[in-house]
C-alpha cells in the first residue's frame, strides 16, 4: 500500500485544487471521446491492442487542461502522439510529459529540487480502447497526480454514463456526492472478482495461472477489458476485488488511490506494498479477503516471473 503519511502530502485546499483540475481534465477528454465514438479508424500498437484517434484526441485535451493549471508538473501518458508508434524506452514529450513505457516499467525517481519532478500526473486517456473501438459500453478516462511519490488525488471518469469517480487523500472517495465504500466481503468464496489480463494471454504467464486458480474458488470473475473502472467499481462496492499483472502506472494511480479511500486495501504478490512501479496490484474490499488472495497466489510462485 501507498504511503498515507498526510504530513508529507499538501495541504487539503491544494489537494482539492489538484482534483477540481484533474475531474475538469477527465471531462475534457470524455467529451472528446464521446465525440468520437462509432467514428473512428484503429490501427495496431500491440497485436490485438488498439490504438484510435479517440485516444490521442482525449489525450491532447487532458494535457492542455493540466498544462495551463501547472505548466511545470510532469506528466506520464500512455499515448505516444508519433502515429501511435511505442518508443522503446520513456520519451519526453516536450515540457516533462513522458510516455509509452512496458508493463511494469516506471519513470525515474524524484528529483526533490525540481518542482516538475515533485508532482507527477498519471493520464489513461481512453482505457478500455478495444471496447470503445466495438461500442461496448466499458471504458473510462484515468487521470492521476503523485506528490514526491504518493497518490494524492485522482479520477476515472465514464464518459457515456456520466459517472465521475474521484479521491483525494485523507478526503474518502466519491461518485459525485455520493461517498463510496467497498463492499465488505471477507471470503472469496463469496467474492464477484475483476482480472486485467493482457491483450494477448499467455498459458504459462502468472496472469493466467491466478486466473485458473481462483476461477472456480470466488463467486464469478468478470473480465471487463478496463482497469480503472474494475478499480472504480471495487471502491464502489459493485465488485468486491480486482487485480492485474501486466499493467501500467496511468491505468492503476486514480483507481488504487479510490480503493484506498473508500476503506479497501491494495498490495501486491508475495504481500509486498503495491508500487506504481510493479504494474501489478491486487485490490480487496477488506484485510481478511486480500489475505485469501495472498494464500491463493503464494503456492503458485508467481514472481518467479519477472515483471509479470
């Protein structure tokens, strides 16, 4: 779990102040994606991952809102704008936006001296793309802010449905005014689970092997094709627990920091504190249902599997 150490974070006026620009940011790039729906043209980044314009629109849109409120904060985004082409290792983007990295692959650390490098943002501009590309009804903008390192505030937005989820630290988190909570589950035999699994699955892969382990051990498991809002649904109480193996930091910074907020808890394989820096999370609506996760993944060694 993040730190939550609320005397090395600012103060609650600017953490609302950084939400009010991260919420006016999501929405930008929903009316973008809204606009754009059952219009666009696709094209291949990964096998069986989508690129669209939609994204790279969305994605303009979230940056401009966020340049103009802070021009010197950086910001991490998936989209890399030159045709939808990965660059192979971060690229700097002009004015400290970083993007494209591998699953589990992070940033450098924090350079204290440097106000950019003390707040960082985390943007998903369209999550979910393979969904919107077909029209199904499940994907979401993911906007995220760090200060030295910690999740201060954060939102997932779903554009069709108009449902805002937002947090900031210390400040619970919220469906518009509703305050949110998990759910209260406690025994995965009970639990309706959500999984991120990767455009293309291996057998082999740690990814696949939780999923056969737990299939047929919880109540059902959903895979919606969209992290933030398995995240935003696991602080709502709809789902009861989420994780993934193979994700990266803008799909996961608002939606583990809601979690939080709304009284889950989130950590990592082998009971290690979750990290943006993993790309893996497993997220549990209370401590006695991610223990039975841990001792469901603990005999199948999985971070034997680097990075995965």
């Amino acid at each position: 779990m993040q730190s939550s150490n609320t005397s090395q974070i600012p103060s609650e006026e600017e953490l609302r102040t950084l939400l009010n620009v991260a919420i006016e940011a999501a929405n930008s790039g929903g009316e973008v994606i809204r606009s754009y729906l059952g219009k666009v043209t696709a094209r291949e980044k990964a096998p069986a991952d989508l690129v669209t314009e939609a994204d790279l629109a969305a994605q303009d849109a979230i940056i401009g809102v966020i340049r103009r409120a802070y021009p010197q904060h950086e910001i991490v985004a998936e989209e890399s704008g030159g045709g939808g082409q990965k660059p192979t290792t971060p690229v700097v983007m002009g004015d400290n936006t970083r993007c494209e990295l591998n699953p589990g692959e992070d940033m450098p650390g924090l350079d204290a001296g440097s106000e950019s490098s003390v707040y960082r943002w985390y943007i998903d501009p369209l999550d979910g793309t393979t969904n919107f590309f077909h029209s199904f009804p499940l994907f979401a903008v993911s906007v995220g802010v760090q200060y030295r390192g910690i999740t201060v505030a954060g939102c997932i937005y779903n554009p069709l449905s108009g449902q805002m989820f937002h947090a900031y630290r210390g400040g619970g988190a919220w469906l518009g005014d509703r305050t949110l909570s998990t759910s209260g589950c406690s025994t995965f035999a009970e639990a309706l689970v959500a999984i991120a699994l990767p455009a293309r699955v291996k057998f082999d892969s740690a990814d696949f092997r939780l999923f056969l382990a737990a299939i047929n051990r919880c109540h059902s498991i959903r895979r919606t094709g969209c992290t933030a809002l398995n995240l935003a649904f696991t602080a709502a109480g709809w789902l009861d627990a989420a994780w993934g193996l193979s994700c990266h930091s803008w799909d996961l910074a608002a939606g583990i920091l809601l979690v939080e907020e709304a009284g889950g808890v989130v950590g990592d394989l082998n009971r290690q504190p979750f990290s943006l820096t993993t790309g893996r999370f497993l997220a549990a609506a209370t401590p006695a249902l991610l223990e039975e996760i841990y001792r469901l993944a603990e005999p199948l060694a999985l971070t034997a599997i680097p990075g995965r």
